[in-house]
C-alpha cells in the first residue's frame, strides 16, 4: 500500500485511505446494514452477546462477506483529497486501479463492479 501511495502522489493523485483493518465487531456492524441478521449468527460470529449490535434492514448495503480481508488488514478503503482537501469518492479511480494493479494489489470494483473504494491484497 506505501507504494500504491506514492506512485499515485508522484502523479498528482491525492488517495486519503479511509479504513484498512476492521475488528470483527466492527465488520459485523457494517455486514448487517441492509440485512436482518439472526442473533444466532451475531452470537456465532462475534462469540459473545453484544446488544449493541443490531440488524439494519434499510440501510445500503456496504460490505459483502463476513470474510473480508479487512479482517486481516490486507484491504483498505479510500477516496480522494481535493487540492482544497475536502474528502471526495469524486476521483481518477481507473489510475488508482491501474496503479494498484502494478503494485499487486487488486481492485473489487474491475472483477465485479462493486465497492469502488475497496483495494485488497492478492494472498
């Protein structure tokens, strides 16, 4: 990722890396917007009762598999800085993945055309 990084800036591209590795807590929150969830798989996945867990059936959809590899630190989020630095998801994305590509990284977004922002390692 640190030379996905300063290739992109070495060509005026400013990426702002907005999540890298997730707690399984965390991961379950985020897997469970626009989902009902069962307390069974709450309880399975996180191996203990947390009641501040909840389903979120109305929300988007923001994560796909309860095995990210953010759970191991080997994917990151990220969305561009402006020249004002103001965050945007307004950026050259297909350099960033071209980019990417040549560091061994992969992007979601060109295998499935989903979760844009999302880079994950290739192991």
């Amino acid at each position: 990722v640190e030379e996905w990084l300063k290739r992109n800036r070495a060509e005026g591209i400013r990426p702002l890396i907005t999540e890298t590795r997730r707690t399984r807590q965390r991961h379950l929150w985020l897997y469970a917007k626009g989902r009902i969830l069962p307390k069974q798989l709450e309880l399975q996945y996180l191996g203990y009762d947390d009641p501040k867990i909840y389903s979120d059936p109305q929300a988007k959809q923001v994560t796909y598999t309860l095995l990210s590899k953010h759970l191991s630190g080997k994917a990151i989020d990220f969305g561009f800085l402006t020249p004002q630095g103001q965050f945007t998801y307004n950026g050259p994305w297909d350099r960033c993945y071209d980019i990417a590509e040549q560091c061994g990284i992969q992007s979601l977004y060109r295998l499935y055309k989903f979760d844009r922002p999302h880079l994950q390692s290739l192991n």
